[in-house]
C-alpha cells in the first residue's frame, strides 16, 4: 500500500512540473514584442526602415536563435565559468566572435566505419 502511494505521489510530482514547464515555454511564446513604431530614421528616409510587423517577426526570430544557441551551450562540456561568460556574451550579441568561435570547435563524434560504409 505505501508502495503504490510513493508511485502516486511520484506521478503527481512529475505532472505537476511538466505542467509548469510547459507554461513557461508559453508564456515566452506569447510574451508581448515591444518594437518602437515611429522611428527618428523614418522621419528623414522612410525607405529605408523596416515596417512595424516585419521588425516584430525579426526580433521573434533573433529570440529564437538565442534560444536554440542556449540550448546548445547548455549541453557542450565546458566549465561552469565559461559557459557562464558565453550566455552574457550571448545575450549581448547572439552573433559575437566569442560565441561564433565557441561554435566553430564543437567536435562532433562520428564512427568512422559509419562514413566509410555511406560512401560505398
């Protein structure tokens, strides 16, 4: 009996986080996007600023490649400190020479039998 209420309570536990987690994905996915609309740029040359909505599918973008990059940093086997350091730089520019370089030596663990066999 105590067996089955420890299970019970272990279930109810882990819905209870998968419920929470998947809130807080949400709640990033339906976060307001704030972009200014009227810019001192348009003002002057119209042509060349975005329109409102063009700006706003651009910065859910650029969010979602700093999520992705996180994602990724988070699972790369580097010290505590460094990675640290990555996400402030991350948050800062997702495109800094930092974290580009960090990409860049990502070795990926192939079987060499595996390639010599898909090129036959």
């Amino acid at each position: 009996m105590t067996k089955f209420k420890g299970q019970i309570t272990l279930l109810l536990v882990f819905l209870v986080t998968a419920v929470q987690a998947q809130d807080s994905i949400s709640y990033v996915a339906d976060e307001e996007i704030n972009v200014k609309k009227h810019t001192v740029m348009e003002k002057f040359e119209s042509d060349y600023v975005l329109p409102v909505a063009e700006r706003k599918r651009m910065k859910l973008e650029r969010r979602e490649v700093i999520a992705h990059r996180k994602s990724i940093l988070d699972t790369l086997n580097i010290s505590d400190r460094r990675r640290e350091r990555l996400f402030r730089e991350l948050n800062k520019n997702p495109f800094s020479d930092k974290v580009n370089k960090q990409f860049a030596e990502i070795e990926f663990e192939d079987d060499d039998e595996d390639i010599v066999n898909n090129n036959k």
